[in-house]
C-alpha cells in the first residue's frame, strides 16, 4: 500500500464495519494518510456495502474500468460485479474458490 501510495495510486477503503470501527482501525494500524477515502457502513441508514460503494465512487469521480476492488470474501466480488468495477480476490476466505475475475 505504501508503494502504491508513493507512485501516486489512489487507494480507498470501502467495508461492511461500521464507520466509526474502521476508522479506529485504520488509525490503530498506522494506515492514516494512506486512503483517498474511507467508507464503512452507517448502520443507523441501514444501507448496503453497494450503496456505499456507489457513493463512494461518485465522490471520488473513477470511472469502474479504472477501479479495482481487492476482496477476501464472495460477498466482496458480488459487490465488485455490482459496481461494474474490477475485481481482485485476495486472502484467506477467497482461497480455493473458483472466481472469475476481471482484469484491466
């Protein structure tokens, strides 16, 4: 992440914790600076990890074809699949299942 960061990559966070956890463990593992944005889950709206995503993407103005979703779980590449972004199944959930994934 922090070579990516440093070649001028965008990177962001978008995931099914609740906001104020993630933003505690964002700063927690020294990971501020590091994100463009950071978008959990409003539990009080009871919106989805989709919606957020949506949003997410149209504040942040990417097109899908030039977003990468990086996902451990098949719930993570169906939310990719709905965004119409790139997917890139990544750790120990997304091991030893068959996806089909989009590269760009």
């Amino acid at each position: 992440m922090r070579t990516l960061d440093r070649q001028g990559i965008k990177q962001s966070v978008l995931s099914a914790t609740d906001q104020q956890n993630l933003n505690h463990m964002i700063t927690h593992f020294g990971l501020n600076g590091l994100f463009s944005y950071v978008y959990g889950i409003n539990n009080k709206k009871a919106e989805s990890k989709v919606e957020r995503g949506r949003e997410m993407l149209d504040f942040a103005k990417v097109p899908p074809h030039r977003t990468v979703l990086v996902g451990d779980t098949l719930h993570d590449l169906e939310v990719a699949k709905d965004l119409g972004v790139h997917a890139m199944p990544r750790g120990y959930t997304a091991r030893g299942l068959n996806f089909q994934v989009e590269w760009f």
